[in-house]
C-alpha cells in the first residue's frame, strides 16, 4: 500500500505542481507584452489561459499533500523533522500562490481587460509578482530535495 501512496504522491507532484511552477513563471513576462497590445490581444489570451492553469491545478495540487501525509504515516515518519520542514513549506508555498500570486494574476487581468486598459503596467507589478512566483518556486523546489534526500532513510540513498 505505500507503493501506491508514493505513486500517487510523486505523480500528483509532477502533473499538478509542475504546470503551476511554468505557467505562473511565464505569467510575469506575458504581463509586460500584453501591456502593450489591445486588450483582446493575443498574449491577454495567454495570460487568461496560463491564470486558470495556475488556479485549476492549485486546486488539483491538494492531492500532493493528501497522499503525502499518508504515505508518511503509513511509513512511520510523521515525526520526522524533514518532514514536519517539507509541511510547514508545503504550507508556505501553499499561501505564496493562494495569497499573493493568484490574486495579483487576477488584478493584472482585471487592468488588462478592463474598460480602459493603462498605456503599461508599472515595472513593479510585474517585478512583485514575478518575485512572488519565484519565492513559491523556490519553497517547492526545496520540499523536492528534502523529499529526496529524506534524512535517516532507510533506501540508503
């Protein structure tokens, strides 16, 4: 039975973790070209289209920890502190993109779209999200290697 948890932990990771870290990474740089198209151009189709990425597999994402947690328990390491680390980081990363990243792709869309598109959005908009996307990609790369390395592992590895 953890054979499966595992699976589905580290499959879930890869199909649903994987496509929030691109698309929110290429949100910042889409931002900055639809700045200057019209308003139904075509990178503020890119950007809609990488926003519900992003959303759509946060949700999606819950799976990870869910068959995390219960692979944990049912290899005994609840208590672990790597793992307790990798939670409390799951966490973090958790509230980067349902804080900070999703609402600030939100807003930008809202300026873009909206009745009177600004001539181009501030360097900061962009910068601050790019920032926030980088933090949450940050924290999820480093959950990877604690989750690899695994101290006191019992494969040896």
């Amino acid at each position: 039975m953890t054979e499966f948890l595992l699976s589905v932990h580290v499959l879930a990771a890869i199909i649903a973790i994987g496509p929030v870290t691109v698309a929110a990474s290429m949100f910042p740089a889409f931002t900055r070209r639809a700045a200057t198209e019209p308003a139904d151009g075509p990178s503020v189709t890119v950007l809609r289209t990488l926003h519900r990425i992003c959303r759509v597999y946060a949700c999606v994402g819950i799976v990870v920890p869910i068959f995390g947690l219960a692979t944990a328990i049912s290899l005994g390491v609840l208590g672990d502190t790597w793992l307790i680390v990798s939670i409390a980081l799951t966490a973090a990363a958790a509230g980067v993109l349902a804080l900070m990243v999703l609402p600030d792709q939100s807003k930008i869309l809202a300026t873009l779209t909206g009745a009177a598109p600004p001539a181009a959005l501030p360097r900061t908009v962009t910068a601050q999200l790019a920032m926030y996307t980088g933090t949450f990609n940050t924290l999820w790369a480093t959950v990877t290697v604690l989750m690899i390395i695994r101290p006191g592992s019992t494969t040896g590895a």
